[in-house]
C-alpha cells in the first residue's frame, strides 16, 4: 500500500501558502476555491485540517508570526554592535528587503487587523494575541537596552515596546497606500534618532524627510 503524504507537511504547505494569498488579495478577496487551486488539495483535505476559512486565517497568523519571529532572531544573531544598534540594523534589513521585493508585502498581521479585526470574535482574539506577543518581545529588547544605557529609561520597557508598535503599524499602512518603504525609512529615523535614545545623548533637531 502506498503511503500519502505526511499530514503535517500537507498543513504546514496549506498554511505558507494562505501566508502569501493573503498578503496578495486579503482574507476577503482570497475565496476557498482560489485556496484549494493554489495548494492542489481537495475541498475535503482541506476540511481535514481546518473546519472554516476563518479557522484557517486565525491558524495562518499563529504561523505567519513564528515564521517571523524565526527569521529575525536567525538575521539578528549575525549582527554585531549593542543591542539597540542590532535592532536598528534588523529592522534596516527588513525595509531593504521590503524595496527589493516585486511588491510590497509589508506585516500580514497588520493587513489583517484592518481587513478582518472586527469581523469576529475569533479574528478579534488571534490578532490580540499576536499583537500582545510582538510587543512583549519588543519589551524585552528594550529591558536589553535600557540596562546597556542605549535607551531611554524614564518610560517602562512596556510602553516604550506599545509607542514602537503602534508607530510601525501606522508607517506600514502608509507604506501601502504610498506604494514606497519611505513611511519605514521615517518611522526607523523618529524612534531611533529622537524618541528612544537617553536624554543624557542629546538629540538631533527634527528633520524626517
């Protein structure tokens, strides 16, 4: 009797295909049979893994972060400088790749926080945790780099990590309708040139152009 394909790689294939339909059409303009077509599985292999299209989508954002967060700690650990100047650079990487991209796909968690956020409760609780993850992430790396003096310490890691993420989300939207990385370029220079650094530093006079 021959074997079929092992299920975990059928899903894992499902999912990093979902990661790129969405980040191309949205969760809305995706339909099911455009899915089915792209991963060349049947309605009812489908069904096997993922009892809706909505299941779907909140399990594409569980994988679309991990593949994420995967991939930047695989870049970071190649970098060299504190820990706020790794950070700086990663994120240089990540617009660079950004502008050589065909397009630009930008944070799939974002897209999708704008398109379907309030759609359910279900899309509603997979973005808030994801959300709440990046940003206790982004907390820790700045606990790192407030104890090595590179950032301010007068606002909490916390606060410092939700003022990062909300910044980003809005350039990213702006990146979109722009069709350009510069709203990245922009946020990148405001936080790490005047918002983060310690007042002790000095700052730079404000020209975000």
């Amino acid at each position: 009797m021959t074997k079929g394909r092992p299920l975990t790689h059928s899903r894992e294939k499902l999912l990093d295909k979902g990661i790129e339909l969405f980040h191309q059409h949205g969760y809305h303009g995706t339909s099911l049979s455009a899915i089915l077509e792209a991963c060349q599985v049947s309605k009812g292999s489908f069904y096997n893994f993922f009892s809706s299209k909505e299941e779907y989508a909140v399990e594409i954002l569980a994988h679309y972060q991990a593949l994420e967060i995967d991939r930047w700690n695989q870049e970071f650990a190649q970098l060299q400088g504190t820990h706020a100047e790794k950070i700086r650079r990663a994120i240089l990487l990540s617009i660079e790749q950004h502008d050589q991209a065909s397009e630009n796909l930008g944070c799939l968690i974002a897209h999708l926080s704008g398109e379907i956020g309030n759609a359910s409760s279900g899309f509603r609780n997979a973005i808030r945790r994801a959300t709440q993850r990046v940003i206790e992430l982004i907390a820790e790396d700045m606990r790192i780099c407030q104890l090595e003096g590179s950032v301010r310490q007068d606002l909490p890691a916390e606060t410092l990590a939700i003022l990062i993420w909300d910044n980003w989300q809005g350039a990213l939207l702006r990146m979109k309708v722009e069709n350009t990385t510069q709203p990245l370029q922009q946020s990148l220079s405001l936080l790490w040139d005047y918002v983060l650094p310690p007042a002790s530093k000095g700052t730079k006079d404000i020209q975000i152009s």
